[in-house]
C-alpha cells in the first residue's frame, strides 16, 4: 500500500469518526436540525403539557413532552424559529429525560425545557405558538395603563381610575382538582413554611397556619372524601380532575400559590386579564350572554364545570370562565369603591388588613350560582372572609414578571 493511499485511508477513517460524533449527540443540549415544514403537525395534538415552568431575570422556562424523539426535536425548532422570526434569543435548550410509562398510547415520553427571553415568550404566546387546548397554563398580559372601575352601576364599581399595570402572566384556567391534589399529595398542608403570610401586607405572618393546622386540623379540601381514590372523587360538588378546587379557604389557596412560587392576582390584574384592555361589563362585551358561562341561567351546570367548558365566553387574553363557574379570590383585601387607589396608580392592590371593611378578601367574576348582574367583571360585592370554605370559590394564579425586563 503506498504512502498516500495510507493517508487517504487515514483520512477516511477520521472523517467516519466526526460524522459519527456529530450525528449522535443526545443530549439535547445542541439545537436540532430543522424538520421538513412543508407538513408542519398540529402540536396541539403530538405533545404534552406545553407550559411555562419557570420566570425569572434571566428569562422564561418552557417544557413540554412528546412520544417520540422528532415530534419534541420539532417543538425545539419551531420555538427557535419563532424567538429568531422575532430577532429575540433562545437562552438554552436542555433535554431533561426519556421517562418511560405503561400509559397508552405512550411507551415513553421525550422531555424538553426550553429558555428564551422574556421578549421571545410574549412573541411565542402572542402568536399562538403551540398554545393549544392542552396547555392548561399562562397567558402574557402586556403593560400599559388600564382603566379601573366603571360608571357607578352596582355599588362599588366606580369612580373609575385609570392605573398602570406592568406585565405578568396569568393562569389561563382556574387551579384544578388534579393541580390542588399534587399539592395534597407532596404534603403542603403539613410543611408550615408553605403557609407565611409573606405578601407585602401587614397581615400576621402565621395567620392561616394557625387557623388551618392547629386550630381546625384541617388537612384537605373541605369536601375531599378521605375514603375515595382520589380524594376528590368523592367531592359532591366538583369532583372531576380538571374541574376547579373549591371547599378551600384564602389561606389554603395562598399555601397553594407559596408551593408553586406563583401569586394571587391582585384585584386590577385580575380585571385587566378578563376585560382586556378596554373595560366591558363581560369577558365578551356589555351584554349578557348566558351561553358564554356557567350560570344560573341557560344551558348550564348546576355546580363548578370543568375549565375551558365555555369558549365562547373567553377573554381578550385568552382567559376561560373569567365570569360565572366559580368566583374567585384575589389577593387584595376589600375597600368600598377605588378611592383607595389614591396615587398609587402603578400595580395597586390593596395590602392593609387593618384598614379595610368587614375584615374581607375581594371575590371577582361571580359563580355557577349566579344571575347577570352578579356575574359583571367589575362588580365588587362578593366579599368573604379569607377564613372561610365555600363550595363556588376557586382561583387561578399569576406570574410576575421581573420589573424592568419588559
């Protein structure tokens, strides 16, 4: 064999080698090549809880699960593609796992998570990029002034105050069953640090352990079945997974919120979420539309519906069953009408137990229970004290975002 018959060979052998290292890395940690799009999949359909994991300085966490390697490295391209499409930046791209289940139709379930820039999330979310009906998550809601109140119609709504809120993410569903039960589940109700009261309010801090824990002893939903798999079930008024919690006290829910590192929203993000940015009575207009919500009137439940059960009846954001299902509690503590505002125009929420009335936590939306009237976004006499377990209260639950990134 001649000398350069010995290099070619050589040459060979290298170059299979590269090629081989760089076809099978499977770490995820290298961007995927790009699929073919001429026949791009309804994602909505192939993957797994696509969510939002996670928001902090440095940006925002998606993940998401798919049966196969190519549907989840897809998802992975088409993110890419919409952060470049909007010249923003995809952070880090991490494959999690491969956990494997004896749940059909899966054998295994490919595990991504995905960070991009806070500019990249809200262009993702904006243009409904795999936000489809299985992403039981967030909404982006943007900044910018938004009009508190209304003309006085029922008591309390008015004056109005035009305030200014910065951007956060909302749940796009009231906490469900199946949500509340991981919580359950993980023992929050026995791990106290769960249940500080650390909101920016004056309230005492170990209020609702105290209430909840040693008082009451309570250590479940208030209709949860002790004998029933899973405790739920057996719930006469919402006993469906991706129906709301209710039973659940203030204090329950904000131990709910602590475990997730999420929020309640306050009293003008909620509203902003399900009027949008110009105020309306309903999620959907002025008028009244018992077909758009579950209510007292047409055809509806006579108890909490599942989430989502009412599309019609969304909200400009995208937020479901923001009038009518269950009411739902906000973090701020009840003040007569919004003089209480004062000059604090810049995401107010009102945080003074002891300067408020009835000693109660603000309830918005109205529930399945209810007529129109109670069922306007902006009205605010549904009022209850944080103590309190009722079968037609829920929440959802906010993200916010660091101030000064968007």
């Amino acid at each position: 064999m001649t000398r350069y018959t010995w290099f070619a060979y050589i040459a060979l052998i290298f170059g299979a080698i590269i090629l081989a290292f760089s076809g099978c890395s499977d770490n995820g940690t290298d961007p995927p090549e790009p699929p073919d799009t001429t026949d791009m999949p309804d994602y909505s359909l192939i993957i797994t809880a696509f969510e939002v994991v996670g928001i902090d300085a440095g940006g925002v966490q998606f993940s998401w699960a798919a049966d196969n390697r190519a549907d989840s490295d897809s998802v992975v391209y088409l993110l890419m593609r919409a952060a470049e499409s909007g010249i923003h930046e995809v952070i880090e791209t991490v494959f999690i796992d491969t956990s494997f289940t004896d749940v059909p139709p899966y054998d295994g379930l490919w595990s991504y998570r995905v960070t991009v820039d806070h500019d990249s999330a809200i262009y993702i979310q904006s243009e409904n990029i795999l936000w489809g009906p299985q992403s039981n998550n967030f909404v982006y809601i943007p900044s910018g002034p938004y009009t508190l109140g209304a003309d006085p119609v029922l008591t309390d709504e008015g004056p109005p105050k035009t305030i200014y809120l910065t951007g956060y993410w909302v749940g796009k569903y009231e906490v469900t069953n199946a949500e509340y039960c991981e919580f359950f589940d993980a023992g929050g109700y026995y791990e106290q640090s769960y249940w500080l009261i650390d909101d920016g309010s004056s309230a005492t801090t170990d209020t609702g352990w105290n209430w909840v824990r040693i008082i009451n002893g309570w250590d479940r939903p208030r209709f949860w079945d002790s004998t029933s798999t899973p405790p739920y079930s057996g719930d006469p008024y919402s006993n469906l997974p991706n129906s709301p919690v209710v039973g659940v006290s203030w204090y329950e829910f904000y131990a709910y919120c602590s475990w997730r590192g999420y929020v309640f929203p306050t009293e003008a993000q909620w509203l902003k979420a399900a009027t949008g940015p110009v105020q309306r009575h309903y999620p959907w207009g002025d008028v009244f539309d018992d077909t758009k919500c579950n209510s007292l009137t047409g055809d509806s439940y006579d108890r909490p519906a599942p989430v989502g059960s009412f599309p019609g009846g969304v909200s400009y954001y995208g937020c479901y069953d923001m009038s009518g299902n269950v009411s739902e509690m906000c973090r701020d503590w009840y003040k007569r009408n919004t003089d209480w505002i004062g000059s604090d125009t810049i995401n107010p929420w009102y945080s003074n137990p002891y300067d408020f009335d009835d000693n109660d936590k603000l309830c918005l939306g109205g529930s399945y229970h209810q007529e129109d009237e109670s069922l306007r976004i902006t009205r605010r006499r549904d009022v209850r004290d944080p103590k309190h377990r009722y079968s037609y209260k829920g929440f959802r639950m906010v993200i916010e975002v660091p101030q000064g990134e968007i």
